[in-house]
C-alpha cells in the first residue's frame, strides 16, 4: 500500500499544516458563520454548543486553538476552559464574544485565556489572532487591553466579582449591558439570537432583582460597574 504524502509547493518543500481550530458558542447560526469566514486559512475540526460538549469534543479533536464563547446556558466559556487545562495544557484559548464587560476579559484571561476579541472582529483580523495564539502571542480587541491591563498591573488585587451582579444570570448581564448602551429590544434580540418577549421577561428580571423601576435607573448602575 502506497503511504500518503504531505503536501508540497511547486518548489517542492512541504505545505505548512493548517492550524486545527474547535469553536465553542451555543448559536448554531454564529458557528456556521465563523466556519465560512475562516474559509481555508484553518481546518475547523469541531464545534460544540454546550459546556460538557465542548469539553469532551475537545479532548477527542486535539485543536491547536478554540475560540470560546464567554456566556453559554450551562455555564460558560471559563468552565470549558479550567477543564480542558487540567488534561489539555497545551491547548490556546481565544476568547470570541459578544461581551466586552471588564470582568468576562479579566475572569478569562485570569482562568487562562491566550486572548480576548469581540465578534464585531473581521475574518483577516479573527484569522491573524488565531495565529498570533497558536504562536504564543497575546491577542486583545484595542479597548479590552486596557482591562487586563488595570487589572494586572494597579489592581492585581481587585475581585472580579460584584454582589449584586452575582444575582444576575449571564444572559440577563448580555441584556442589561446592551440595554445600557441604548438598544432597543428588538436590537437586543437580533444581537443575542433571542426573541423579543425573551427580552422583555429578561429585562423584568433585572428590574425586580436589582430593585430598579425603569431602563434609565438600569444605565447608570450597569455604567457606574464598566458595564457599558
């Protein structure tokens, strides 16, 4: 039997290997989305959409990178990635959100994140950080550096935590910040691939636990932690 041989250029030295990526977010819609921008620039080698699938699909795919959503419904990015580090040290994390709240990026890249982008990110950008993980490199949005920074550097002490918006669900936190930067519910909705009565049950619920009568009294609080 003929064995495989690796791909070579014209000049006859080998191809360089695809970087092998996993994407992690409980939308199937923004998966199949990041699938096709990425296009050929990496080999996606899997995909999962809860927290306990993500971590036993990871284990069996050995990718190089996995771009992990923050907020998922069964827990969230962190869980999947102190996980995977106990058995898979040498699998980079790049963290892939919708949230650019201080404490997502700190917890992240506290727990062992390589970086921290939002998925306003262009595919050349997405791809070019994917790589810059894979090398060891350090990958932030511009405005998120600054976090980690503040963080690390005048406040390496500082939790992370907030006890009042401990009693918020992680979904209720993605509302309540996009409601604060001044989207309307159906805006909301589009952006987190929710209905609109979802949005407005989701709103109520911060409301009451936050003891809050109306979204302007919801701005100033989410503001005055760096929601915004």
């Amino acid at each position: 039997m003929v064995e495989p041989t690796e791909p070579t250029r014209n000049d006859g030295t080998p191809e360089p290997r695809l970087l092998r990526v996993f994407l992690v977010d409980d939308h199937a819609m923004f998966r199949a989305g990041v699938r096709a921008e990425l296009g050929t620039h990496v080999e996606v080698v899997g995909e999962a959409s809860t927290v306990a699938e993500a971590i036993s699909r990871i284990s069996a795919t050995e990718p190089d990178v996995v771009l992990l959503d923050v907020h998922m419904p069964d827990g969230g990015g962190r869980a999947v990635l102190e996980a995977v580090r106990r058995t898979r040290p040498e699998v980079r994390f790049l963290a892939l959100s919708v949230s650019d709240a201080a404490e997502d990026v700190i917890g992240l890249i506290r727990a062992g994140a390589r970086g921290y982008v939002t998925k306003t990110i262009s595919p050349d950008e997405l791809t070019a950080a994917i790589r810059r993980v894979a090398d060891g490199d350090a990958v932030f949005s511009p405005r998120l550096a600054g976090f980690v920074l503040d963080s690390f550097a005048s406040r390496p002490d500082a939790p992370v935590a907030d006890p009042e918006l401990d009693q918020l669900t992680n979904r209720e936190r993605e509302v309540l910040r996009l409601l604060a930067r001044g989207y309307a519910y159906k805006e909301i909705a589009k952006e987190l691939f929710i209905s609109i009565k979802t949005v407005e049950t989701h709103v109520s619920n911060v409301l009451r636990k936050l003891q809050m009568s109306n979204r302007y009294e919801l701005s100033r609080w989410a503001a005055d932690r760096r929601l915004v």
